[in-house]
C-alpha cells in the first residue's frame, strides 16, 4: 500500500510539474524495475512456480499413508446374512514396497468360508513386494522425479518469460527515446527557421534582401513545422506503446504524463541495467542459459518416462506375505505359522501396446535432443552476430557523429557567409537539411545500437536481479 501512495503521489507531482514546463526523466533502470515488478505477464511467469510447486505436492501424494474401510452388510426376512469389515492401513514406500496393517471382522448365516474369523476380529501385518515389473520404477516413483524436473523447468521459464517481457519494454523505451530525439531535432531547427525567417522578412523591409527571399524561408519555416508535428505524432505513439508496460499494484495501467521523458543519458546506464556489462565473446559459455536448463530439464523428464516404459515389459510379478493374530500386540502375538500369503503374475505374450508405448517415448527424447542440438547452435550463432553487430554499430556511431560535426561546421561558415552576401538561403537550407538528416541518421543509428544491445540481453536470456 505504501508502494502504491508513493507511485500515486510520484505522478501527481508529476503532472503539477507538467503544468510548470518542467521535465521528468523516467530513467531505464526505474521504468524496466516498474515492468518486472507490475507487470502481468511479470507476474504471470511468477505464477509458473507455483504450478510446479503444486505438481510436485501431487506427485508426493502418491506416497501418502492410506486409511481404507470396507464395509458391507446384507440382512433380508429377519435374517443376517453377512457383515463384514475390513480396514487397513498401508505405507507406501520408494521401490514399490507397501507395508500393511489392517483388522477384519465378519459375521452372518451365509458367510462365505473363507471369510470366517474368530468372534473379536482378526489383526494383519504384512508387505508386498513387486519382483518384476514396479520394483526399480513403478508410476508413482515416476511421477515424483517428472514432477521435480518440471519445477526447476518452470524456474526457467519463468527466466525466460520475465527476460522476454523486460526486453520488449527496452524496445519500446528505446523507440520512445528515439521519436523524442527526432521531435527536439525538429524543434530546434524550426526555431531557427523562425528566427531566419523574421530576419529576412526585416532584411526585404529594410531594401537588402529580394522580397522572394521571404517565399523561400517561409516555405522552409512551414516544412520544419509540419515535420514537428508528424515527429510530435511518432512521440505521442511511442509514448502510448511505451504505457503499455507500465503498470501499479493491483494490475492498475499507468499512461505517462506529457512531461514524463526518456532520459537521455541512458547509453551510460544500459549495460549496467541490462547486467551485460563486461560480457565480452570470450567469456561466453551456454552452460547456464535458461533455454537450454528447461530443455535439459524436459529431457530429464523425458527420460524418465522412457525408463517406466521399458520397465512395462517386464512381468508383473506381486508377492505379498501378512502375519495374522487376534490380538494388536505384534511383539507377542504374530508368528510365521499364522500368515495370509500369495503371488500375482501377469504378462501379456505380445507385449505390443509395451513395445509401442517404448518406441514413442525413444523418440520424444531424441525429439528434444534434437531440438536442443539445434537450439544449442541457434544461441551461440546468435550471440556471436549480435557482437559483430554491437562492434559494427560502435563504428557507426563514431562515424556519424563525425559527419554531424562536418555539417555543422559546413552550416555555420555558409550562415556567416550569408551575413556578408556571399551566399543565399539556398545554400543555405542545403547544408541545414544535410545536418537535419545526419542528425537523424545519428539517433537511427543510436536506436539500432541499443536495440542490438536488447538483442544480446535477450539471447543470454539474462534475468537481471537488481531491478
């Protein structure tokens, strides 16, 4: 609650200072710390974890002590015809040994003979053991390991599902920072198209210009004012797209203020945010990436079911031995000349609907060794060409800023030109539109650079965990 007064006040406070002109800048760091925390997809990967708690709760039932109780009576006319109860308590163990207790108790004209105990009841001890098929690996062992791979595989997607969602967040602030580049590109020039304009206008009153200069400048002042206002289209777009992973508390959407905007030293902190920083190729391992870790895991998983099928082609083979007495007290009552005992044997001839069962759960695993081989070498492929890019795109940004810097340098000695009458507004408007598209070359280029930074963070699959 206090989380969510202090994100209320924050953007309260934030709206007073868009009416004052100031501006806030919503840092990298603080809005990807926002999308991990509020976000429903964010909390949607949390919610992974504890279906594969709860899986692996249900797979442990499986070796929950059982109570049973049977009872079944039968009186017609007057006359009791049976009443039996039996209860038992059986304790199921690892290797498909169950121990057993139980107490049975049965009266009536029409019993059956060999339900016949004595008056008080008669008290069982006793195991049963499976030789063949169930002893190594039964279902319920089965269960439980599946159960554990699938909760250190829902760890892992949930790494992947938050790095997915955090990396189509950066994707989004860095189109937001690029379309607000672009706005104050365009608005910067268009106040010196204004100014140009204005002092053309006084130069024609005052007999030192042609008057066909003003056409020309204020043809220039109104394309620089409509390129702001698509530029001011783009930013409100972005800003929208940008709103869309911004969230509070209680799945509450959050819709940036016109004041909020991106911080625009964020090149300094991406790396550090990201948790990319000091990654060169030379210390790249797959090893612990979350992809591979969840198909690791589902192989795992695989495995196990492959080994409880071939262990269906076994016989199934039950042997169960219980001492009997009429009274509970073990230690004095129960002795091997009093037992209830007996074997089980089944075994189909063809074993058809086994060796299939086998042959599908073979080829499921080489199905997911397959796609880990493949998933393997699409990682590492990746990596190493997001690197080729990131080197290839410092370059660029080297060049670039040196091109903006010729421009610059071209504008001004044509505008210092002009103010002796060497030159025209022509010439001028040419070197202006070069530096407008170098600069926004610049900030394309900028864009991609921190998108491809976004890429490397979302093929390590990297789960930052100071956000």
């Amino acid at each position: 609650m206090k989380n969510y007064l202090f994100y209320v006040l924050f953007f309260i406070v934030t709206s007073i200072c868009s009416q004052e002109n100031d501006n806030v800048a919503l840092k990298f760091k603080e809005y990807l710390g926002y999308v991990k925390k509020y976000h429903p997809v964010a909390k949607q990967a949390q919610l992974n974890i504890g279906i594969g708690q709860a899986k692996l709760m249900k797979a442990r039932g499986g070796f929950d002590p059982k109570l049973e109780i049977d009872y079944d009576r039968k009186k017609f006319k007057g006359l009791e015809y049976y009443d039996l109860l039996n209860a038992t308590f059986k304790v199921p163990t690892w290797y498909g040994i169950e121990f057993k207790g139980g107490f049975e108790q049965n009266d009536g004209d029409f019993l059956n003979p060999q339900n016949s105990v004595p008056q008080d009841g008669l008290f069982n001890a006793g195991i049963s053991i499976p030789i063949g098929q169930g002893l190594v690996i039964n279902d319920r062992m089965a269960t439980l390991r599946k159960a554990k791979f699938f909760r250190e595989q829902t760890k892992a997607d949930r790494d992947i599902l938050i790095n997915t969602i955090l990396y189509d967040a950066s994707l989004a602030y860095f189109d937001w920072l690029k379309a607000y580049n672009e706005k104050e590109i365009y608005d910067s020039f268009l106040k010196n198209a204004k100014i140009r304009f204005e002092g053309i206008k006084k130069s024609v009153l005052l007999g030192d210009k042609a008057a066909i200069d003003t056409v020309e400048a204020k043809i220039t002042f109104q394309n620089r004012a409509l390129s702001l206002e698509q530029a001011k289209v783009k930013l409100t777009k972005q800003s929208l797209i940008l709103s869309n992973f911004l969230w509070f508390e209680n799945n509450i959407p959050v819709e940036l203020q016109p004041n909020v905007i991106p911080d625009p030293n964020v090149e300094t902190d991406i790396d550090v945010t990201l948790e990319i920083e000091g990654s060169p190729l030379s210390d790249f391992t797959l090893e612990n990436h979350p992809k591979l870790k969840s198909l690791n895991y589902k192989i795992e998983g695989l495995e196990i079911d492959r080994k409880l099928k071939a262990n269906k082609l076994l016989p199934k083979i039950d042997l169960e031995y219980n001492f009997l007495t009429e009274t509970p007290e073990v230690s004095r009552s129960f002795t091997t000349a009093e037992y209830k005992g007996g074997v089980s044997f089944r075994f189909p001839l063809f074993l058809r609907k086994e060796r299939g069962d086998l042959k599908l759960a073979k080829y499921k695993v080489q199905d997911a060794e397959f796609e880990l081989e493949t998933t393997q070498l699409q990682i590492k492929n990746k990596v190493i060409g997001i690197y080729a890019e990131l080197e290839s795109f410092t370059t660029q940004n080297q060049l670039i800023a040196t091109i903006v810097t010729d421009y610059n340098t071209l504008l001004a000695a044509e505008e210092r030109k002009f103010s002796f009458g060497e030159s025209s507004l022509f010439l001028i408007n040419s070197r202006e539109r070069s530096l407008i598209n170098a600069k926004l070359k610049s900030v394309e280029v900028q864009n991609k650079f921190f998108k491809a930074k976004a890429k490397l963070f979302n093929s390590l699959a990297v789960n930052p965990q100071s956000l």
